[in-house]
C-alpha cells in the first residue's frame, strides 16, 4: 500500500489594487516537510487581471511570481530565504503580507503522491 504524506498547500494570488483587496488565484505552493518537498506552479491570466486594473504592470507580476518560485526552490545566489530549509521557505512565501502577491491560509491534506496532488490543486484552484 501507498505511502501517504501529510502536506500543506496555499493558493497563491494576485491583488491588482491591493486596497480593494480584490484577487485573482493565479498558483499553488504546496509542501510536506517529511519529504522535504515543496512545489510552486502559476499561470497568469492577464485578460483577467486587466479586468481589475488597466494600470496593472504585467512584466512586474511576473517577476515577482519568478522570485516567489525560486524562493521556493531554494534556487542558488536568490537570497537568504532561499538559503532556508524547506519548512522555513514554505512559512515566509505562506505569510500574511499586504503586497499585490498574497496567499491563502495554509490547508492540509493527505496524498499518496504529491507531485500530482500539486497539479491537481493547480487545476481544481487555478485553470
């Protein structure tokens, strides 16, 4: 049988004017400390971000989206949070913060593999 793996997933969004605290899902990070896993997907939808705002910077959206991922990774030379382990990477990306990237609460959960749990998220929240 299956080994199965507690997890935690947030839904990542985007806020294009953050006082109207409007937002759209645009990504999942999800993470289980025992297999020291963690995974961000994201796909920006900008015909439905310019709904919310015509002034909204794209290219600044998805740099920021770009560093909210290799955050994640823990990619090389991306800084002293990328240099953290994984359970501490996971708390900083997942904390409440006021900028126009924000993300759900954490959920937990159980799966047997959490590579497709991701993308399952991904698509249940997201597509």
């Amino acid at each position: 049988m299956p080994e199965n793996h507690l997890y935690e997933y947030a839904v990542i969004r985007v806020l294009p004017v953050v006082e109207r605290e409007e937002f759209l899902n645009v990504g999942i990070v999800l993470f289980c400390k025992k297999e020291k896993f963690i995974r961000v997907h994201y796909e920006i939808n900008e015909t439905k971000l310019a709904l919310f705002s015509k002034d909204l910077d794209i290219e600044q959206i998805k740099t920021n989206l770009q560093s909210f991922e290799k955050i994640a990774m823990g990619t090389e030379k991306c800084g002293p949070i990328a240099d953290m382990d994984v359970p501490s990477r996971f708390r900083w990306l997942t904390a409440i913060r006021s900028s126009s990237i924000q993300t759900s609460r954490p959920h937990p959960g159980l799966c047997t593999n959490l590579e497709q749990t991701a993308k399952r998220l991904f698509e249940e929240l997201v597509l």
